[in-house]
C-alpha cells in the first residue's frame, strides 16, 4: 500500500504514511460525526416509548459529551494528519524534485523544455498538494465511513431500507470511473497544449529585440493569441465534458431520495419497519448524498490529478547518475577508447572516437560543424554517458565516478555563458565558494576583467541584471573566464572561450590562459584557426568520427582536413568587400 502511494501520488516514504494516517484520521472524524445521529435517534425512541428515565438522560448527556470531545479530538488529529503533513510533504517533494534533477543526467533534460519543468516544479506540486490536503484522505475517508455505517445497518435494521438508500453510491461511482480514460486523454491534451503556450510566451520574452528588430512582433503576437485561445477552448470542453460525467452521478445520487421514500413509505405501510426508522432513514440520505456529491466531484479531481502525477514520478523515478565519492586516478590525461554515443532517438552522434588528451598539453578539437567537438567535451565530464566503449581519466572510468566528484576537477568555459542577476564580484565567486574578495580580483585581472570592471558605478559590487544583461557578449565571456581562473581546476575545457572576444582582448586571453595551462589538461574547441596556434595536438572531427589526429606541423605536411581549415581561414580574413 505504501509502495503504491508512492508512485502514484510522487510520494515521499513520510508522505506515504502520513497519507494512510490522514485516511484513517478522516475515517474516525466521519463515523464520530454519524454517531450523534445514532445518540439522537435512540433519545427520540426513548421518549416515542416513554422510556425516558433520569438515568437514561444522563446517560445521553455523558454520550453526547464525550461525542462533542471526540469530535475535537478527531478534528485535531485530522488537521495535523492532512494539513500539517501535506505541506511538510510538499516542502520534502520540492527539495527532493531539485535533488534529482540535480543528480539527473543532460540526456533527461534534452527532452524537456524549460517551460516543462518549472511546470513540475511549481504547478504539477501545488496540484498535488491540493490533492492530498483535501481531496483524497476525504475520498478514502468518506467511502470507508460510509461502507461501514451501511454494514452496521444492514445489521441492525431492515435490508431492504439500506440498498434502497445506499445503491446509488456505487453507481455514482461507476460513472466517475467510466470516464477516467476520457479525462485523462483530455488532460494529458490540454497539459500539451498548455505547455506549448508558456512555451510561446517565455519564447516571446526572450527574443522580442529580435522580434522588433526584424518586426515581427504583429505575425508572433497573432500566433500566440491563437495558442491562448485554443489552451481556452481546449479547457472549457474538458470541463463541459467532466460536467456531464459528475451530473450524471449527482443525479443519480438525487434518485436515491426517492428510493429511500418509496421503499420507506411502503415498508411502513405494511408495518414492517416504524416511524421512526423511517424518518432516520430519510434523514440519513439527506445528510449522506449531499458531502457524497462533493466527495465525486474530488473523485474526478483526483482522476485529473494523476495527470500531474505520472510527471513527476516520471522525474523522481528516473535513473540518475551515481559514482563514487573517492578519485583514485593517476595523473589527468583523459583518453577516449573507442567511444560511441547515441541520443536517445538513436541518431549516431559519434563513433568509434578514440584519442589522448594528455596532461601539460593542449588538445584542440577542430572539424566542420555537427562533427561531435562538443559533445566529446561534455562526454569528457560526463554529462552524459557513453553508449559504447569507455572513457577514463588518469586510469580511471569516468562513468564510474560521481558526477559532482568529477567536477570538482573541471574548469568549464562554454560557448554560450549564463551568468547570475547579482554582482560582478558573486558571479565570479561561483568558480570557487568561499573565495576570497582578494582571490576573486586576482582571477578577474588575469582574465583581463578591470577593463570594464573599473568603469561600472559600484565596480566589482555592481549588480549586471538578468544573464548579464548590463554587459556586453565580451564582458560576460571574460567573467566565465575569470571563473575558470578562480576554480584552478587540473582540467580545462574551453568551448570557442573567446569566440565573443575582439582580437586585442583576445590576444590578452591567451597570455592569461597560458599561464593557467600549465602542468593542466586542456581540451578546447575552437572554429578560428589562431584561437589553436600553439596547441600540442589537434583532433579533426567530422561526422562523428576522428577523421585524424597529430600535432599542428604534422597535419601542416599533406592535403588534411586541418591544412585546408587554415587556408580557408587564411582567405576570409583577407576578404574585402
């Protein structure tokens, strides 16, 4: 039962148990709650039959009190045990949610967009913690109570009454659960269609400079109306349809009136039961159907729910990346033994990839675009792993370590840099926590920062917005850089580092990164043939494959793919116009 919770409603161990505590604790509330109905009908009995004493009175006082203490007991019990316990849960899904994503490997979240999982960060939770705060402890609560009560009358009153009162709850049910393949096609279509509506607002967000600049503004702003307007339409027909389910089975539950009246009245006709069992019966529907409404209403909730469910257990349950804690690695060289790697469409992205990128040295990897440069340098540090063959670092398998181990010694200077909505001084601490203010200025300087930095109104405490969006492509590529400084990290992986350089700033780069490649493995990518002018070896990738390999002198010596590469690079930078 507990491993069941778990999937089905992305549960914690906790959440799990505390969701069974919360049902029964609604159970208890329930049937506390019927038993002042049953207090009542024996009082009146007692007085229909002059049976009233002083001691039955007390008796009914003490009952009726104890009933009311009960009622704040169970009260109590059930607002910790839904409650309480949901948000605890909630807080634990959340934190759990961004440990596995953490954990998770980049393959996962190149099928996912970012619309997509703020979704299941944020809207998939809240549904959830809705659910399990008021929906489904009151749903198993209310159909266990109820089962009960309807078994206790069976045996002490007459038959026939109970199915005549309780036959339509079953029903009602039916017809919820008829229509829960129906629901969830539905909402797994308008999640889609939602989904690809946010994706078109954050888009819009993030590229309107380009939408003015080429005015395309009107022609987006049309297309994304329309994805509005269908996520409307799409939601108001689900919901028609729901509608038709849930008051098809309130209906239902209205007849049952009717039935308890019918059967009631001729069973009391006959003289089979009494007045007052009659009326009991009538008063109990009236109480019984209403929350029961209510309780199918939640029922069909619960049914949408699983929808959110599925997606986050899809992400709890994922594999992630594990390893050990412990390098035992021999030196830094990072060797690629006949590697392959597929993604998950099985597209061959490359094949039989096997080179050495050895310590002290610099390893270039150069080649037409689409070639493999750099998912050979996110495999480097595992970011994925492998499909075939191996790759290890001083001696040792690099899937066999853990990821955030493996990092600790990796500098990594992508191509396109994410910076933070803080200062200057806090985003280049983000190569090593607990850096000094001192240490940070040394690793701006090296990476030529003071330029820029000396010219801003706060310099290093000068907040650069959204990405950096104070600054230009230059200054933000020189605080990735300045990173890397900072970090010291035995490897570096530079992917096109001054690609948004000039070439004095670039010039000065280069100087700085010479010092900090020494006795270091350096893997970079680079498309400008200078960015590689002192490189040890040079790796050509071209359609997944290492089409060759040598140092710069020896690829210089025949027609290669390298020798041609520089010719070419040699004819654009003397091109005029």
């Amino acid at each position: 039962m507990k491993n069941w919770l778990k999937h089905k409603y992305a549960l914690s161990e906790e959440g799990a148990k505390d969701m069974i505590k919360a049902c029964i604790s609604v159970t208890c509330t329930n049937i506390v709650l019927m038993m002042s109905s049953g207090i009542l009908y024996l009082l009146i009995k007692d007085l229909l039959d002059n049976n009233l004493t002083s001691d039955r009175i007390w008796i009914y006082a003490v009952g009726s009190a104890v009933i009311i203490l009960l009622i704040a007991v169970t009260n109590y019990i059930q607002y910790n045990a839904t409650f309480l316990s949901t948000y605890r849960e909630s807080g634990r899904r959340r934190t759990t949610l961004a440990e596995t994503l953490r954990r998770l490997p980049l393959s996962f979240f190149g099928k996912k967009n970012l619309a997509d999982l703020t979704t299941n960060i944020m809207g998939d939770c809240a549904q959830i913690e809705t659910a399990s705060s008021h929906w489904i402890p009151e749903l198993i609560g209310a159909v266990i109570s109820t089962g009960l009560v309807g078994i206790s009358l069976f045996f002490f009153f007459d038959w026939r009454m109970v199915l005549a009162s309780f036959w339509v709850i079953p029903v009602a049910f039916i017809i919820i659960i008829t229509c829960s393949g129906a629901e969830k096609k539905a909402i797994r279509k308008n999640s889609a269609i939602k989904l690809d509506m946010s994706d078109g607002i954050q888009e819009c967000l993030e590229s309107i400079r380009d939408l003015r600049a080429n005015g395309a503004e009107g022609r987006y702003m049309d297309k994304l109306e329309g994805k509005i307007r269908k996520v409307e339409k799409e939601a108001l027909y689900t919901e028609l349809k729901m509608a038709v389910y849930v008051n098809s089975a309130a209906i239902i539950l209205k007849i049952g009136i009717g039935t308890t009246a019918l059967v009631g009245g001729a069973l009391f006709a006959n003289k089979t039961i009494d007045i007052l069992t009659f009326f009991m019966f009538l008063m109990l529907v009236s109480r019984l159907y209403d929350p029961m409404q209510i309780t199918l209403q939640n029922f069909a909730a619960i049914i949408a729910c699983g929808i959110q469910c599925e997606r986050l257990d899809e992400v709890l349950s994922h594999e992630i990346q594990t390893g050990s804690t412990e390098l035992k690695n021999k030196g830094y060289d990072i060797v690629f033994d006949h590697v392959g790697f597929k993604y998950s469409d099985d597209t061959d992205v490359l094949k039989d990839v096997s080179f050495t990128a050895k310590q002290g040295e610099v390893t270039a990897l150069i080649g037409p675009s689409g070639g493999g440069k750099t998912t050979v340098s996110r495999l480097a540090a595992r970011f994925w792993d492998v499909s075939q063959g191996t790759i290890k670092l001083g001696g040792e398998d690099v899937s066999k370590i853990d990821p955030e181990t493996l990092l600790m010694n990796y500098s990594i200077v992508f191509q396109d840099v994410t910076l933070f909505n803080n200062t200057v001084m806090e985003n280049i601490r983000i190569g090593r926590k607990g850096a000094t203010d001192a240490e940070v200025m040394a690793a701006a300087r090296m990476a030529n920062c003071d330029e820029f930095v000396n010219l801003l109104p706060d310099k290093y405490n000068t907040a650069i917005g959204e990405n950096g969006s104070e600054l230009s492509g230059g200054e933000r590529q020189r605080i990735s850089i300045a990173r890397a400084f900072l970090k010291d990290a035995p490897i570096i992986l530079l992917d096109e580092a001054t690609a948004s350089l000039d070439a004095e700033n670039e010039t000065a780069i280069q100087e700085a990164l010479s010092k900090l490649i020494k006795n270091k493995t350096v893997l970079i990518i680079a498309h400008r043939m200078r960015s590689i002018a002192n490189a040890d070896h040079i790796v050509v990738l071209k359609d997944g494959v290492v089409a060759e390999q040598g140092s710069p002198e020896q690829l210089s010596g025949y027609d290669s793919i390298y020798s041609r590469m520089m010719k070419q690079q040699t004819v654009s930078l003397n091109w005029k116009m």
